[in-house]
C-alpha cells in the first residue's frame, strides 16, 4: 500500500495537471454512455407495464372464464342461441364453455369501467369498495391509458392524457418517468387483480374448498 502511495505522488508531482485532464474525459465517457444506455432503461421499464398490464388482462379472463364455468347462471345476459347451435354441441358443459368464452371475449374488448360494472352487476362484487383497498377505479384507469400509450404512441403523453392526469407536463413527455412510476402501476395492476379473485373467492368458494 506504501509502494502505491510513493507511486501515486510521484506521478503528481511529475505531471500535475494529468488528474485534472483525466476527470473530464472520463466524464464526457460516462455522459456519452447515459446517452446510449438511457433510452435501453426506459424501454425496459415501458415493457414491465405492457407486461404486467398483459398478465393483469389474462387474469380477468381466465377469473371470468373460471366463474363462468362453475357458476354458468351468470351468463344470463339475454343472449340468444339457435337450436341449431345449441344441437352443435355434444354436452351441456361444451355448450357453457363455449358461452363462457364468448362472454369473455366481450367482455376482455371493454373499458376497465365497464369490466368492473359487469363483476358488480353480475356478480355482486365491487372490487373498489372495501376501505383497504387503497387505490381506485381512477388509478386503473390511468394505468391502462399509460400502457395503451406505451403501445400505440411510442410512450409518450398526448393532449388527452395531459388533460386528465397530468396537467402540468407537456405534450410528448414520456408517461413512464422512471422506475418508481413503473412500479407503481405494478403494484395498482397486482393489488386490484388480487381484489377481484378475494371477492369472488369469498362470493363463490364455500369455504371448505378454499
């Protein structure tokens, strides 16, 4: 350790300047290589939300589909089949799945409001109403505008969005700020998604089979 000390200061002393001409260039290095890997982080955080936006969506249709099967009253929507295609059918259970899936298609197109109408009506559940259920319809919401931006408009902000969530940003900043944010919309996804399947759990599942 003496050794490199005695060598550190001499080659100070013979050359001064050489510490102050190194730090800027490494510095100018570091800068230049935030400017490569910076955008490669943003990309990355975009894709947890599509991600977790993807599994989030996947599970309400493999809930509802589940529920749909087990519990086939609840889809009484006032469809209509013909014998026909009713007759296509080689059992009652192919025919509830085949409803079941349909449904879900449907319901899989629309907004997270009127998902979450249909548990309420259909079900009897409202996912948003227990006190410790600390975020809302309005976050889940907004976290599924930040994804549909992230897909259709290379993740950035347009006037709309500017409009409802973020009124003090600017047209084309991103929607995705940094890691805390993605996180955030993580948590809103897992913790509404857990919400649902307790609800149903607790509305469908006698408890001995729980």
């Amino acid at each position: 350790m003496n050794d490199l000390a005695r060598l550190e200061g001499k080659r100070k002393a013979e050359d001064p300047k050489a510490e102050e001409d190194l730090k800027p260039i490494i510095e100018r290095a570091l800068d230049d290589n935030l400017l490569i890997i910076e955008p490669h982080i943003r990309m990355l955080l975009e894709m947890s939300v599509i991600y977790a936006g993807a599994l989030f969506d996947g599970l309400v249709s493999d809930t509802l589909i589940t529920v749909f099967r087990h519990v086939p009253e609840a889809l009484r929507s006032g469809r209509t089949l013909t014998t026909a295609e009713v007759l296509g059918f080689p059992s009652r259970e192919h025919l509830i799945e085949e409803l079941a899936h349909r449904e879900t298609l449907e319901l899989a197109y629309q907004s997270a409001e009127k998902q979450f109408n249909h548990f309420r009506k259909a079900f009897g559940i409202d996912v948003f109403n227990p006190t410790s259920l600390d975020v809302t319809m309005d976050d889940l919401i907004a976290v599924r505008e930040r994804r549909n931006l992230i897909v259709h408009n290379n993740g950035l902000a347009n006037a709309s969005y500017i409009s409802k969530y973020c009124t003090g940003g600017s047209i084309g900043d991103p929607v995705v700020v940094n890691a805390e944010s993605a996180k955030s919309d993580r948590k809103i996804l897992k913790k509404v998604g857990i919400a649902l399947i307790f609800s149903l759990a607790i509305k469908f599942a006698p408890p001995a089979n729980r």
